[in-house]
C-alpha cells in the first residue's frame, strides 16, 4: 500500500461557478458523477497518465473555507503570472508568492471562486 493522494474532495457552494474558475485558471477538465452521493463535478488535472482526480463537491453539510482545514497545492508554470490571473478575477491572494529557503520552488496562497484557500507551487 502507497502513500499518495489519489482523490480530493474541494466543497464549492455553486458547481458552474467553480468549474468555470478551475478551467480558467488551471486548464482542468470535468467529467459527470451521476452515482456520487452528493451535488458533483469530477476535475482532472494535467491530462497524463500521472494526473490527479477529484471531485467539485456541492456538500449538504461542509462548506467552503479559507481559515480551516488542508490546503491543496496545484503545480503550475509561474506562480506569479498564476497570481495575476486570480487577481484579475477578484479573488483574494492570501500569501503573495514567495520562495522556499535555498530551493527553486516558488508558492503562493491563493483563493478560489468559492472562499476555498488553495496553494499554487512552480518548481
């Protein structure tokens, strides 16, 4: 048994809203979930036989947050260029890009369409 993430859950409050903004700002791609027991969109990242599956998730209970829970960070080519797009959308950044010690990472914290804190890294 591996310890890799294979599935995440990100709790949105208006699924087309949301689906907009993860295709706008990280290319992702949906696909139908008719069987899940929720109101849900599933997103794939990345396209390659290495890519991420999850799921937009409209939870009756659990509700989008920016001050609780795990913070999911989504690779991209440029933090920075990354961070302007989100701004331009008027969503919050929560943590300006910025280095990690001696290594080429860049991160930033950033928000989604629905007040989710979500964190983006370049390597």
């Amino acid at each position: 048994m591996g310890t890799e993430i294979n599935w995440f859950e990100i709790h949105v409050l208006d699924l087309d809203r949301a689906e907009a903004f993860y295709k706008k700002i990280f290319n992702a791609s949906f696909f139908e979930m008719k069987d899940y027991p929720y109101d849900a969109r599933g997103i794939t990242l990345n396209e390659t036989p290495e890519s991420l599956e999850g799921a937009l998730v409209k939870h009756p209970s659990r509700r989008p947050s920016h001050e609780h829970g795990t913070i999911l960070f989504f690779e991209v080519d440029d933090v920075d260029e990354t961070v302007e797009h989100v701004k331009q959308e008027n969503i919050p950044v929560w943590r300006e890009p910025f280095s990690i010690g001696h290594s080429p990472e860049r991160m930033a914290i950033v928000g989604d369409s629905e007040g989710n804190a979500i964190g983006i890294m370049s390597f």
